[in-house]
C-alpha cells in the first residue's frame, strides 16, 4: 500500500458519520488494499440491543451567508462547518436566533468545533470563535442540502483464517469526518496490520473489523457477540494512533487479560514512557465490547489518548498533527503486540534436572567467575520455569527480558532438544 500518511490524505477530505455514502466511499477505498473486505448494511429500524439503527444522513451543500452576503461558513470548505446529522433547511433568521444553532470553541478561537446530534433533529453550523465573535446584527441565509431518510448503516469485516480458529480482534472506527488523529489514524493503521497478516504465517485467526463509533460496534455484537465470547483471546480497539507524542494504554474493563498483559509487555519493553489510564477514562468503544454481559478481553493501545490531546475534535486535528513517523510508531507497536501474541506458546523441559547444555555448546565448558554471561543467565532462568503450565509471556515477566528475546532464546533450546513447544488456546 502507499505510505500510511498519503493513505490518510486520501481519506481525509471525505465527509463521513454513523451512516451514509461517506463512509461506503471510505470502505471502498480501504477495500482496494484488501479485497476480500466484506461489506455489510443494516438497515435503518433494525432492533440493536437497547438501539435502534437510525434512519441515513447525506449531505450535498451546506453554507451561511451573512447580511451583506458574506460565505460565514461553508460545507465545501470544511465538512466540520456543519452540526453532523443536521436536517435540511433554507431559512432566513436574524443573528439573535441564528445564534442558539451556531457552535465554536472560546478556548481554542482558530478552532472548527466538530459536533454532532445524531439523536434528535436538529441543524447548525460550526465556525471559529474568532468569526462568531465579529458577526454582525442582521438577517442570515443558513442552507443546508441534507437527506434523512431510511436507508443502511455500513461496516466492513476482514477475516485471515489461521490454524487455530482461535481470535484475535481489531476493531477501529469509520464515522468522524476530517479529522486526522482521533478519526484516520485508526482505520489506516489497522489497514496496514491487516496488509501485513496477509504475508505473514499466522496461527490465531484474525478479525478486523471497521464500524461507525458507538452504534455500529453496538450493531455488530447484536450480530456476533456469542461467537466472539466464544473465540476471541485478545482485541484491541485501534485510534488515535498517528500523532509524535508518547504511547498510551488504556485497560480492558476487567483489566488483567491476555490483551492487557501482551500490551503492556510490549510497551514496558518498547516505549516505557507510555502514559497509562485506567477503565474510568474510557470514550471509545471499549464501552461496548467490555460491557457486561459481552466481556471481551480487549484494550486500547494509542498515541495521544482522545479528549487528551487539545486538538482533539476540532478542525486542528489535520493531517500535519498526524506524521507517517507518528503512524508507523502506531503500526510498529501494534504489530509487536501481535507478534507477541504469536510468541506466547508454552515451553516443556523434555529432561529431567538440568539439562546438560555444554555437549550441546550451549554453555561454557570453563568455570571461571566470568563464565555465566547475561545470555546463559537469561537460558538458565527460562528453562527454570519450562513447566509447561507457564507461557512464554509469564516467563518472560518473571525473568524480566523481552518475549522476543525469550521466544529466541527457546527456540535455539528446542531445536537442541531441550525443550518442546504447544500453543495455548
């Protein structure tokens, strides 16, 4: 594929929300990169859980004039200038009733607000506080070219079958319209991920899955939840994943599953000044696959944590607050992750006591004070718990190295015979 950043460039522009042609535009677009994505629509009215699927929102044009026919805000300019799920109107109004329907930010003035009112019908416009500030009394002409109407709302699905019909899930969302971080750097890095699977040998069976925030996770568990109780081992919820600023984790609502302990592994090992939250700042859809009753072992891995970062939800989160350094850090570190979770088999001894590994040139056949090097110590420590009942994660964190390093260290004992292998689940 291009590189991750021109990637998101060319999604950037796209005016997206819970449903409607923009995000059909977007799967396309991401299905070029991978074919076999499934793409699937459910239609408005259909009973999600305690949600319904609301009706479909498309918008053609949308702009506020002002009194002496100045363009205040304007769609094609910027698809944030307009409330998302605005209902269409052509209305002339003064400013003092325009102003109960105009949105910005007093404390970001340069600053488009993103804001949306998918639930009850409403329109408006967003604009920078700077602007709002400088309108002038008198009458407005706000238009907006909108459709509200029964239709579908759209998600994609990408399964990579592996020997184990065992899961490991990536969930990321479709639903913002411009907005680089908190929206894009999700699905582009979890685009990249599944364009590396697809090349890489893999004993889990992969799911990725692309849904509208909020109601299309909802709407995809209505239709899946038991099967992803039942094979799911790890998921990751894939966001704010392209900006140069630390890592970030935030838990699973449980807290200790294999998800959380892989990622965290992985960024003690990696990217040690990662900030980490805990379930009471959660935002994005680890409200729904952690939910009770639905309890998948899964967490998030950032960058910038949304509602952290100041540009978050507004027309600053552009494509230069995102960098391809900042997305292949995303990428890099989820595919460690996912590596680990490959890594994490089980270790059998298959001798009794310590195993003779100087025949074996595995062990200094000269016993000075200096024969024991870091390595030997590392082998010794790893063969002291290949029980068989631990994993290669567990004995990692008990002798405090890497999985990779530890993974290297077991195979070069299992092709000596040392030890064996199985995978764990």
């Amino acid at each position: 594929m291009p590189n991750l950043h021109s990637f998101l460039q060319r999604l950037f522009s796209i005016c997206r929300s819970i449903t409607g042609n923009g995000v059909r535009q977007t799967l396309s677009i991401i299905k070029e990169e991978m074919p076999d994505l499934q793409i699937h629509e459910v239609p408005s009215g259909s009973q999600v859980f305690d949600w319904t699927v609301p009706d479909e929102w498309n918008i053609t044009e949308a702009r506020l004039t002002g009194p002496d026919g100045e363009v205040i805000a304007d769609f094609s300019y910027s698809n944030l200038h307009v409330v998302g799920y605005s209902e269409p109107v052509d209305i002339m109004l003064p400013l003092e009733e325009l102003q109960e329907h105009l949105h910005s930010r007093p404390d970001l003035p340069e600053a488009i607000p993103y804001v949306t009112s998918y639930y009850a019908r409403r329109w408006g416009f967003c604009l920078k506080h700077s602007v709002r500030q400088k309108l002038k009394p008198g009458m407005y002409h706000a238009v907006i070219k909108s459709t509200l109407a029964p239709g579908h709302l759209t998600y994609g699905e990408l399964v990579l079958p592996g020997k184990s019909d065992k899961e490991v899930f990536l969930s990321t969302y479709v639903c913002h319209p411009s907005m680089a971080n908190n929206e894009l750097s999700g699905p582009v890095v979890a685009t990249a991920l599944a364009r590396w699977l697809l090349a890489a040998p893999r004993y889990y069976t992969y799911r990725i899955v692309f849904v509208p925030e909020t109601i299309g996770s909802i709407t995809y568990l209505s239709r899946n939840y038991q099967q992803l109780r039942e094979r799911v081992i790890a998921g990751f919820n894939l966001t704010c994943l392209g900006d140069d600023r630390a890592y970030s984790y935030l838990p699973s609502r449980k807290g200790d599953t294999l998800a959380d302990r892989v990622a965290l592994h992985v960024l003690r090992h990696f990217a040690p000044d990662f900030v980490s939250y805990t379930y009471h700042d959660r935002g994005s859809d680890e409200r729904q696959y952690c939910a009770p009753g639905i309890d998948l072992p899964l967490c998030s891995v950032m960058r910038t944590k949304y509602h952290v970062f100041p540009e978050y939800h507004t027309s600053l989160d552009d494509c230069s607050l995102v960098t391809e350094k900042g997305l292949q850090g995303g990428f890099e570190i989820m595919r460690k992750i996912l590596e680990a979770l490959e890594e994490n088999v089980t270790f059998q001894c298959r001798v009794l006591c310590e195993p003779q590994l100087g025949r074996r040139g595995l062990y200094p056949t000269l016993s000075t004070r200096y024969s024991c090097t870091e390595q030997v110590d590392l082998m010794m420590d790893l063969l002291a718990y290949a029980d068989g009942t631990m994993t290669l994660l567990e004995e990692a964190e008990a002798v405090g190295a890497d999985i990779f390093r530890c993974s290297a260290v077991m195979r070069q004992l299992e092709e000596q015979g040392v030890v064996s292998h199985k995978p764990i689940g």
